[in-house]
C-alpha cells in the first residue's frame, strides 16, 4: 500500500504541477506536516462514513482542511499550533456538510470565482484520488480498502498544504 501512496501522491503532484498550482519541489513544512496523523484520526469517522456516499467530499474536505492549517501556520502558527482539534475547529463551525465553504470563506477569504475554481479544482483531484482507489479493485470494508482510503487522504493533505503554500507566495526550490 505504500507504494500505491507514493505513486498516488506523485501523480497528483504531476497534475498539480501542469496546472501551475503548485511547486515542481514538494514543499516541506514541518509544523503542518506533523498536525497529519492527528488531523486524520479526528476526521476518520466522520470521513469514512461519508465516503461510501459521498466519496469526492469525503477525500476533498481533506484538501480544504490542510490548506486552512496552511494558513493558520502562516497567520499565527503560536495559536493554532496549541488547538487540541484543528479538525474540529473546522468542522465545528458550519458543520461537516459545510466545511469546504467555511474554509473558502472566514479562513482563506475566497468568494466568487475564485472560491468556484477553487472547488472546482478540489472536486478534480478528489475524483482523481477516487478513481485510483477505486482501480485498485479492493473489497469494500477490508483492512486494504481502509489503508486505501487513509493513503487517498494524505494524499489530499499534503497536496493541499502544497497548493496553499505557494497561493501565499512560498515557493520551493533546490537550494
């Protein structure tokens, strides 16, 4: 599975890339990055019961959730960094149907066109990530579906760390 991971996350980043949304260097960002295993156990039930239903938002809320803890590193990491739940945080302000908004609108202040391509290029990579879960041909409900499942979402996390680092002017490059 972990090589599925890593061929998940560099085909997305290819993609990224194509579409001028992110770095050709992954970008490394310590602070966010170790917020992941926490941000996934919190969102894992609420994720996973959503995704048989509603596969795009379950695996696209992720992609919202790492670029508003993008953002908060960025705005007063001494703060955010001391919140027990950065995904309930989110999540508790509009509820889970309305996190990908609550993030467009009061965390990264984005409104008409760009909060529309911004969802719009989230959808695309969530039914990306979808469908190469979905070609793994793994069995619903099994450990392989769930580490799937887990691998689709960091996937989406580190992306969209990624893709929110450079909207605010952080570019990496090979020193």
């Amino acid at each position: 599975m972990e090589d599925f991971v890593t061929q998940l996350i560099d085909d997305m980043h290819r993609y990224l890339v194509q579409r001028g949304k992110v770095d050709e260097r992954m970008p490394e960002c310590p602070d966010v990055e170790a917020k992941w295993p926490a941000i996934a156990e919190a969102y894992l039930p609420d994720g996973a019961r959503e995704f048989a239903s509603y596969p795009v938002a379950s695996l696209g809320w992720m992609m919202f959730i790492a670029m508003a803890v993008a953002k908060f590193w960025d705005e007063d990491w001494a703060r955010y960094d001391k919140e027990e739940d950065l995904y309930v945080l989110l999540r508790d302000k509009r509820g889970y149907d309305n996190l990908d908004e609550y993030v467009m609108d009061e965390v990264l202040d984005l409104h008409g066109d760009q909060a529309e391509q911004l969802q719009e290029l989230v959808g695309d990579c969530a039914e990306r990530v979808k469908r190469a879960i979905f070609s793994l041909d793994i069995e619903p409900g099994t450990v392989d579906a769930f580490k799937a499942y887990v691998g689709g979402l960091q996937c989406m996390y580190q992306l969209g760390m990624a893709m929110q680092l450079k909207s605010m002017g952080y570019h990496m490059t090979k020193l």
